[in-house]
C-alpha cells in the first residue's frame, strides 16, 4: 500500500492509503491532483534506506512545490528560511540542545525556555 496526497492549488488537502491500481477506477470529480507521497520520507532522507520520495511525507495542510516536487510545511516564522535539500524550515538561531524544551521568540529572534 501507497500513500497518496491530494493537491489543490498547492496545497495538501487530503492524504489517503491505496494502492497504485485504485486510481484506474476511482473517480474523483474534485478539483486538484492526487500525488504518491512516502511515509518513511521525511528532510530527504527515507528512515528505512529505501529511496526518498518527494522529501517529506505529506500531511493535511502543508505545501506541495511542483517545481522542487516536494512536500513541505507553511513557513512558520518570518525569520525562517527554507532548506531546500531538506525542505524543512530553519531558524535563524540554532535549537539548543541542552535537553531543556524551548519555543522561538520570533520578536528577539531567539530561543526561549519552554
């Protein structure tokens, strides 16, 4: 079984398992395109060894870039920028790794205790 992202205007609007052969006869009159997407793919990498698919497993909400063909999420903080190996958001700052839990203070562009 695959899984299968549903694209509108960019934009994942649903995400769905079948396999390839369900799209022979399904009929979907919605408007949007149905995309493979891989759930062990995610910053480029497949977690299992296997071949990367579209460099993040696609999730309700999140951006598909038909130029890149990849999946990745809205940008979160104006500061942030796009890693576009990944195709994940990077902080300007990196996250501590103290083990302490932290939160992004977008106003001082820094990290703040959780």
């Amino acid at each position: 079984m695959s899984h299968y992202a549903k694209v509108e205007n960019g934009i994942v609007t649903n995400v769905i398992v079948a396999e390839e052969e369900f799209f022979d006869t399904f009929v979907d009159t919605t408007p949007g395109e149905w995309i493979q997407t891989s759930y062990n793919t995610r910053g480029g990498v497949h977690i299992l060894g296997g071949t990367p698919l579209r460099k993040n497993f696609a999730c309700i909400g999140m951006l598909y870039d038909a130029d890149a063909d990849a999946f990745h999420h809205p940008q979160p903080y104006d500061s942030w920028t796009l890693n576009t190996e990944t195709y994940k958001w990077e902080p300007p700052v990196a996250y501590p790794d103290d083990g302490n839990n932290y939160t992004w203070n977008e106003n001082e562009q820094r990290w703040d205790s959780a």
